[in-house]
C-alpha cells in the first residue's frame, strides 16, 4: 500500500513538473508574440522624449532601444547615472498599462531587460541591465503614480542642476532648482544692468504667471513634468532675484492651474 501511495506522489509530481514546464513555454510563446506585433509599428514616437526604435527577446532577454532628442534629454546625465535610465523606465511604464503588462510578463517567464538609450544627434548610449530577479517583485518594481511622479520630480530636477547655470535670454539665467516648501523653485538671476529691484517689484505678477504658464503649454517636454506636479499637489514656483541683490519676487503658479496646460495637450487630470 505504501508503495502504491509513493508511485502516486511522484506521477503527480512528475505531472505539475510537465504542466509547470507547459505553462512556462506558453508565457514565452506570448511575449514572443506581444513584442513581435510591436516590432512590426517600430520606430513608435513618443513625444517629446524620442522614439522607440527597438524591442527584441532573445535567450530570456528582452532588450528595448529608444533613440532620444538630445535637445530635450541629457543623455549624458543618463550615461554618468544609470540608475536615472531604470527610474526613468519605471516612470514611463507607471504611465502605461500596455507597458505595465509586458513587465508581468517578462515577470512570468524569468526574463532580465536591457535598457538602451541611444542620443539621435551624439549616437551615444545609457544602458543599464535589469535582473530577472528585480522585475520579479512587480509590486515593487511598477510603481504607483504618486512613486513615479516623485521620481521624476527628482530627477529631472537631477539632472536639470547638472546643467545649470543656463542663460535663457533678455539677461536671465537659470541658477538653480529645489523644494522650497510646497514649491518646487526655479531660481532665476537676472542682469542688474538691465533689471531692477524696484522694476521688479512693481511687475505684475499675474501677467508674469499667465507668461510661464503658456510657455509650459508650448513646451511638450513639460507634460510628464507638470502631470507629475498635479499628481503631487505640490505647485511651480519661478523666483526671480536681481544679480547680487537678496531681493526677489516669487511667481506661483499652483497645481490648481496647471490642469490648464494638460489641457493644451488633449489631457485631462
């Protein structure tokens, strides 16, 4: 009797082997096609930050490539951080439910990634591999909007300081950028032979606030960054001080607001 109860352990063992392997082999077999239909639309436009131009899965690798304009995205900051490429992919995929869905499938099979970056103007290239054993954990991994948004925040703000001080024109530049309570700060020094403390302080704020929120709204490389501001309930300030002088006028545009430069996209929040 023991000896037939044995015989039974292991054909069921040996069966949940084989329907294990059966059900592992149809994951793969679905990527597969998922990433070959995606082939098949490449190069794919996403906006301001580039394009999609290559998706492979290869010996339980799944590498993607995107080719950037390196007018709006510091692919030096990228290649200086990795960790900037994985977060920024966290933040993307956080955004989208198709991209959400090949992560748990990647998950599935035991899949790593290869991110690649590739500059459009530089040819040079960000790449960071992502471990099977991180994308696993996909409650970990994907985050949710309020963990992406912060993300993003703080690396865009990363990787816009590295770059900073820029001249923006008319004897402004941009010195720097941080939190300042429930404002994130764009700190802007201006020219005083061409500015002054008492000009500045009779400026009409509101003019001044319908001025940048216009120039987000033409400026498509914003929308991730003010869709994040929106998530966060936290508002954009520009602070603008006259060169060597401690006095300066603060410009806030709340969160409250901006909805109206999502609006300019064709998105609603």
């Amino acid at each position: 009797m023991k000896r037939v109860v044995c015989n039974l352990l292991v054909l069921a063992l040996v069966v949940m082997t084989l329907l294990s392997c059966e059900s592992n082999s149809a994951k793969k077999t679905l990527l597969k096609m998922d990433i070959e239909k995606t082939q098949k639309e490449l190069p794919l436009k996403l906006g301001s930050m580039g394009e999609l131009t290559g998706l492979t899965y290869d010996d339980d690798v799944v590498t993607i490539t995107y080719l950037l304009n390196e007018n709006l995205n510091d692919i030096e900051g990228l290649i200086k951080d990795s960790t900037l490429v994985k977060e920024n992919f966290q933040c993307m995929v956080a955004r989208n439910n198709n991209m959400q869905k090949m992560v748990k499938q990647m998950a599935g099979v035991e899949a790593s990634l290869v991110l690649k970056y590739k500059g459009k103007t530089s040819g040079k290239v960000a790449s960071v591999t992502i471990a099977k054993e991180e994308l696993a954990n996909t409650d970990k991994f994907i985050l949710t909007g309020a963990e992406a948004a912060e993300k993003l925040v703080k690396n865009l703000s990363r990787l816009e300081r590295n770059r900073m001080p820029t001249n923006v024109g008319n004897g402004i530049k941009m010195v720097d950028a941080f939190w300042d309570g429930n404002n994130y700060v764009y700190l802007a020094s201006l020219d005083n032979h061409i500015y002054s403390v008492e000009a500045l302080r009779m400026s009409d704020k509101n003019e001044m606030k319908k001025g940048i929120v216009m120039a987000l709204a033409n400026e498509p490389a914003s929308q991730a960054f003010v869709e994040a501001m929106i998530t966060l309930r936290k508002n954009i300030c520009y602070r603008y001080q006259i060169e060597g002088s401690d006095d300066y006028v603060d410009v806030v545009v709340p969160y409250s607001e901006l909805k109206s430069v999502l609006s300019r996209f064709g998105k609603k929040m």
